[in-house]
C-alpha cells in the first residue's frame, strides 16, 4: 500500500532553466512523496512525462565536476579490471563521463536526452537515442547480443517504470553478466534531512533493501553493496541473474540491509518523523536568510541544481533573498531558476566582493567548491547549508 508523507509544495520542472519569455508558460505540479509498505520503495506520489525532462535541452553535465570525473574514471577502470567485460552497456550515459574510460568498439550506450546521445555519437561511441525500455532491450539484444557488464549511474530513479526496467536488464544481461547500478540512498537521505534530494526527474530514491525486493521477481539478485560519497550519499548496488553462481553474495548485501531495516526504512513512522524535520529544516532556513538580510547582507547561491530548485520552491525563497545564483555550466547561464526565477549568472559575474554569504545550492559539492574560493573565505565570507540542519558551515 502507497501512503503519502511528504509534500514539497507547488513545484516546476526542477531542470528547466528559463528565459523570461518563458515564465508564463511554466507549470507547476504538487511534488508529493509516499512510501510504498509492500516493497518500501520510496517514489514520488506522481510524476510528470519523461519527455519533459529528458530531451535535447537536458542541461545537466556530469563531466563538469572534477570529483565527478575521478569518480567514473575510478569506477571504470575498477569495473573493467575485475570482470574483464567483451562488451559492456551504459545505460544514461549523459555527456560520455563514464563511457570514455573504455575504447569505442568496448562499450554502446543508451541516451534519451539528443544533445548527449549526438555528442557520445559523434565521438565514435554507439549511443542509442532512446528511453531505456523492454522492447529497445529486445532490439539492442538483437544487433550486439547480450552484455557482460552493464552499468548505469544517477539513472534507474528517474525511471517510473521500475519493473519494465529491470525485465529489460534480464533480457540483455549476459548469463554470468554483472548490472552496476548507482543511485542516491535514502537512507543517506533520513540521516542527512536531505528533502532536495526530491524532485520531479528523481521518481524514486532507492534504499537497497527495496532494489531487492522489486529485483528478485524479475530473477536477479543482489551480490555485492558499496556505499559512496557521490550525490550526498550513494549505494552502488551489484546484481547478477538468481541462477549464476559465478559471483558468491558478499556480507555486504545483509551488513547493508540489516543497516537499513534498524533505521526504520520498512516502516511509515520513519518517513512521518522525517517529514517533521522537513518542515524544521523549511522555518529556520527562511529565519536565517531572512535574519542575514535584514542586516543588509548580500546572499548568493551556488549551483544552480535541482535541489536548490525544490528547496527554493518548497520554502518559498525568491530574489528577495537570495540575489543570484552562480554555476559554471553555460547552458545555465544567463537563464533563470525554475519557479522563483533567481538569475543565473558565471561565477565571476555573481560572486562580487560585496557577497557575504553563499548558499550551498550544490552542498554535495562543498568541499570541491570550498576549495575554490578561498579568496572569499579569507575575506571573512561564510557558506550557508541546509545539510544536515540548517547551519553557517565557518562560523
Ligand atoms: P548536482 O548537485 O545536481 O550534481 O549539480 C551541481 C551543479 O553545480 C552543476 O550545475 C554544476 C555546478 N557547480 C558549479 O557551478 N561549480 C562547482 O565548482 C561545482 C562542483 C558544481
């Protein structure tokens, strides 16, 4: 049984990036989120269509972040060491982060978003133009075969429909073939009041034990768990086919699940005190900014993602409080934040020396980012978080 317990307000689509002329045609949805009792998924109540969010404007590139890029780079060659795949799948393959770390005849990729799917083509690496689906499972099958090693990233919760997903994985997974699949953790989510991690693109944030509950109906199964730094918290799940015994399950699979089922994440309770220190987390963040600007103090955010679009969205932050937000992607640049219409600017335009204090709009990022501007911590300038509480991280 699905129960609603979080509602995160009026939201826009959390990756749209606007021009003015665009603000009048901009829509917004509930963004509620439940709790699912039978598998203890934990999913938006709705989404929207994929096609709004995933298409030849996505503007999101994972190649720009260097603790990204060591990321895939490590993984990669982890991966290509220990199982020696012939031939291996990406599955989201964004701006081509992870697939680079491969030759162009070792790896095919799957892309819905144009603006990637044409640029990794271009590059010389098979990318399929598609949704990750059963029937593009079928087709890929059908030309290349099955995989060894499929891997995907930041990928499967933005999939609404998990079991058609994981039916495909089946298909198209090698008989001794390993799927990787890495994605925010909820329980990194309860511990760390990290409500943002929210968002229309995001329609599930997964806890391990529920992967397993929603995977062993298809025939796979989990064998191996590391927890990661990525996204604020991440689990990098390994699944294998049931009937493979090619790979012996790791204690981390039971370490981890036992992990979870402590901190309550089968049980609705959880999700409702949660949903407490939301509305917490809401009150003092607007108390605090608004405290800062009554003091005349300039506040900016940085990065401009879709987590500080349902924080701003949800606790009704606007340029009342916060004057721009700067991100060095250029595709963000000169447009304005979904809902609130914040301006977003270069970092060299929006972070003057009359700021004082910056929002972590990117707190998975704060110490890359905190490295970066030592100018404005020598001049006495102070880092805002939500993360885990409400909080000026060099008071
Ligand atoms: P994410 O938190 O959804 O991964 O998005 C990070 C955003 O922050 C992305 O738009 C890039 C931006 N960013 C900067 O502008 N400067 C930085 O130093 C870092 C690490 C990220």
């Amino acid at each position: 049984m699905k129960t609603t317990f979080l509602k995160l307000n009026k939201q826009p689509e959390s990756n749209g990036y606007l021009d003015k002329h665009q603000f009048k045609d901009e829509f917004f949805f509930n963004l509620d989120v439940c709790f699912d009792s039978d598998t203890y998924l934990v999913s938006l109540t709705k989404s929207i269509p994929p096609e709004l969010m995933f298409n030849e404007n996505y503007a999101y590139y994972s190649s720009l972040s260097s603790t990204m890029r060591k990321s895939f780079a490590n993984i990669a060659k982890s991966l290509k060491n220990i199982y020696k795949p012939k031939l291996s799948l990406e599955i989201g393959s964004n701006d081509g982060v992870f697939m680079k770390n491969f030759n162009t005849n070792e790896i095919v990729s799957v892309e819905p978003c144009g603006n990637f799917a044409d640029f990794t083509n271009s590059l010389g690496y098979k990318t399929y133009k598609n949704f990750w689906d059963y029937s593009l499972s079928t087709h890929i099958k059908n030309k290349q075969g099955t995989f060894d090693l499929i891997y995907s990233a930041n990928c499967f919760s933005h999939i609404q429909t998990l079991d058609d997903a994981f039916r495909a994985i089946k298909n198209i997974l090698s008989a001794d073939g390993v799927f990787v699949m890495e994605d925010p953790s909820i329980q990194q989510v309860l511990d760390k009041n990290t409500y943002d991690l929210f968002y229309y693109a995001h329609a599930h944030v997964f806890s391990i034990t529920s992967i397993q509950n929603i995977i062993l109906k298809h025939g796979l199964e989990i064998f191996n768990v590391d927890s990661i730094n990525v996204h604020g918290g991440s689990n990098r799940i390994y699944i294998k086919h049931i009937t493979n015994n090619t790979h012996t399950i790791d204690a981390s699979v039971s370490k981890h699940i036992d992990d979870e089922l402590l901190c309550g994440i089968g049980v609705l309770q959880t999700y409702l005190d949660f949903e407490k220190r939301v509305r917490k987390s809401k009150k003092d963040l607007v108390l605090l900014l608004e405290t800062l600007k009554a003091k005349g103090e300039n506040i900016i955010c940085y990065g401009a993602t879709a987590k500080s679009s349902t924080v701003f969205n949800y606790c009704d932050i606007s340029t009342d409080l916060i004057d721009c937000i700067v991100d060095m992607t250029p595709d963000k640049q000169n447009k304005y934040s979904p809902g609130m219409h914040i301006p977003i600017v270069s970092i060299d335009i929006g972070l003057t020396d009359d700021v004082k204090y910056i929002f972590l709009g990117a707190w998975n990022f704060k110490d890359e980012i905190m490295k970066k501007e030592p100018e404005f911590i020598k001049r006495g300038g102070k880092f805002i978080t939500h993360v885990p509480i409400v909080h000026i991280i060099n008071e």
